[in-house]
C-alpha cells in the first residue's frame, strides 16, 4: 500500500515507465531527481525516433506549483540529451496528462500554476502525446 507523497510520486513515476515500455520506448526513472547539482528529469524514454524528458508530479489538490528551476533544468537537460521536454501530471484518481510547457501560466514570482482543470482540458493523454510523435516519424521518413 501507498503511503505517503514521496511513495505516491514514485509509484506514479514507475507507472509511466511500464506505459512507455509497453509502447515500444526503452526508459529509465531518474530516482531522486531534482535533488543532486546538476539537472535530471524524472523519466526520460526513447524508441530511436523519439526520445522524451518528463517531470512528474502526482497530486491530489486541486492545482500544483511547479517551481522555475525546475523547468529550467528540465529544458537544460532536454536541449543537452536531444529530448522533447514535457510535463507529465497525474492528479489521484485520474489519467496522466501531459503538458506543453509553452501553455503554463505563470504565476507573479518565478512558479508556474498548473490547474487540474487546465490539465485535463488543455493537456494531451497518453495516446495523443504518442500518435502526435508517431505522425511526425512518419512525415520524416517519407
């Protein structure tokens, strides 16, 4: 059983490797990132025409601040690695949805707010995060 915050994150994190595996993408979980010096996303998956960069966040309120460093490292590390960087947000209960950086509101300071009601209407499911990469493959090799 799921206990706490930290174990809901990392069970939901898990949860999406076994997703992209399934799909056809070799991933790995970044166990503690965030937390060392340099950036780390907290998943990152390929199948040799995509490769991706995810920060997870798993919540039960009803949005979630996501602070600017965060996004920072996440973009450093996608722009280093030749990923796409996306943010993927799983609200208890509900699907994973994955975000567009480009579309978060930021707040005054230096945060970005993202809403459970801006997640499920403006972020993309699984299935459309991957057909939208699996249409751009096909456009490529043609």
């Amino acid at each position: 059983m799921v206990k706490n915050k930290k174990q809901k994150g990392t069970y939901a994190e898990r949860e999406l490797v076994k997703m992209l595996w399934e799909r056809g993408f070799a991933c790995v979980r970044a166990a503690g990132s965030g937390s060392g010096p340099l950036p780390s996303p907290d998943v990152i998956a390929s199948n040799k025409t995509t490769t991706l960069a995810f920060e997870c966040k798993f919540f039960s309120a009803d949005y979630i601040l996501l602070n600017y460093s965060q996004i920072a490292q996440l973009v450093e590390f996608s722009q280093r690695f030749g990923a796409d960087p996306w943010i993927a947000v799983r609200y208890e209960g509900k699907d994973w949805r994955f975000l567009d950086m480009a579309r978060i509101r930021r707040t005054s300071g230096e945060n970005f707010k993202v809403s459970k009601s801006f997640a499920y209407e403006d972020g993309h499911t699984f299935d459309e995060l991957l057909e939208r990469y699996e249409k751009l493959s096909s456009v490529q090799s043609k």
